[in-house]
C-alpha cells in the first residue's frame, strides 16, 4: 500500500507540473465563460453540463489520459521508470487514482467557475436544490467520461506517445456528434454521456439508452483497463 501512495504522489507531482493540465483547464474556463447565461439556473448550470456531455469529457479527460502514460515514452523515462522496484500493476492504478483525481478537480473547478459566473449575471432562482441536482447530474457525466479513458491510456501505451491517443478522442468526439442523434448512439459508448443528460432533461427521448448501453460502456473500460495493464506488465519485452 505504501508503495502505490508513493507512486501516486510522484505522478501526482508529473501531471500537476505540466503545462498540459493548466493549458486544459484554462481553455475549459473560457468555453464555459462563453456559454455562460440562461433564463434560470437550471439552463445556465446545464449549459455547462451539456459540455462536458459531448465535448469536455471525451477531450479534456481523454488529453490528459494521454498525457499521463504517453508522455513516459515521449520523455523516454519509461526505461527508469520500469526499472524502478514496483509493481507494474501498481504504477498504472496510481496513473489511474492521479487522472480521477485532476479530472474531478477540473470538473469541480469548472462548476463553481458556473455558479460564480451565474452570480455575476444575475441568474435568478438559485436554490441549494439545484446546486445539488445539477452538481449530481454533473458528476455522473464525469464518471462515464472516465470510463471512456481507459482505451485512450491503453492506445498511449501501445502508441508510444500522446499523438494517437488524442487522435483517437478527437474521432470518438466526432463519431459521437455526428451518430449520436441517431438509433446507433445508444450503442456507442462515447455517446452514452449526452444520451444520459438528454433522458435526464426530458421525459421522453427518440432513443433512449438500455441496460445494454451502460453495458457496453463498463466492457470498453474493462477492456482498456486490462489491456493497458497487460501491456504494461509485459513493456519490457516489447
């Protein structure tokens, strides 16, 4: 145990040093500054919701998972880091627990940037009620879009690099806005977050999502959860 808390301070300590982070999380304030405003709280908070539904999440999320583990090859540290006396499996959880973590500090971040801005407008009818519906609401589209990291790390990894991962982000983003208004988005799992958000703000929906859906989206996290496991199990012989 003591030896994945250090593992998770040093990467805690690479990703909060890295311009990649703060050069994200800048940019995601500036959208939301943009798209900030609304008749009431629940269309200004949900404003913001809706992005990290079908851009902020597969984007910022899915850049900094390939920042996490492709930089260790762009660096060329990968050699010193698996020569290093630690479990192989335990240096990937602690990349996991470093990435959950700034993710959820950005997905806060970004809230509370939305309620000070909402403030500063004026948006009438703010209750502790909406703040916690909307925060909830907010945080389960977090957790899907983590979900979604899991194939970007195990791209990294194979890839060598950050270039195809983020590739990769950008294509499901674009897969997910262009099928995900149609009968197939139930079915794609990077569509899943907008699709959940859409069904939560209506009570009917063209096509709303089944067991199958979430299904599909814990299967894509396990396969790339253990796929990026066993490739960095193995690293050394490839």
């Amino acid at each position: 145990m003591r030896s994945l808390w250090n593992a998770v301070y040093v990467e805690n300590r690479k990703l909060s040093r890295s311009p990649v982070l703060w050069g994200m999380l800048v940019f995601l304030l500036f959208v939301t500054g943009i798209r900030s405003g609304g008749a009431d709280w629940n269309e200004h908070l949900g404003n913001m919701t809706f992005l990290f539904a079908s851009v902020f999440g597969l984007m910022g999320f899915g850049t900094m998972t390939a920042w996490v583990f492709g930089r260790e090859y762009a660096d060329r540290t990968v050699k010193d880091l698996l020569a290093l006396p630690v479990s192989r499996t335990t240096i990937v959880i602690a990349k996991g627990f470093v990435i959950i973590g700034w993710c959820l500090v950005a997905t806060l971040t970004i809230f509370g940037f939305s309620l000070l801005l909402g403030l500063l407008i004026g948006v009438p009818g703010l209750s502790w009620r909406i703040i916690a519906d909307q925060l909830g609401g907010l945080l389960l589209i977090a957790a899907f879009h983590l979900l979604l990291c899991s194939p970007v790390a195990l791209l990294a990894s194979i890839s060598r690099g950050y270039l195809v991962p983020i590739a990769y982000a950008f294509t499901t983003l674009m897969v997910a806005l262009t099928a995900g208004p149609t009968a197939l988005g139930a079915y794609l799992p990077w569509s899943i977050p907008a699709l959940h958000l859409s069904m939560s703000d209506s009570s009917a929906s063209a096509f709303p999502l089944g067991t199958a859906s979430y299904a599909i989206l814990i299967l894509l996290f396990g396969i790339g959860a253990l796929g990026t496991m066993s490739w960095w199990k193995r690293a050394d012989q490839r």
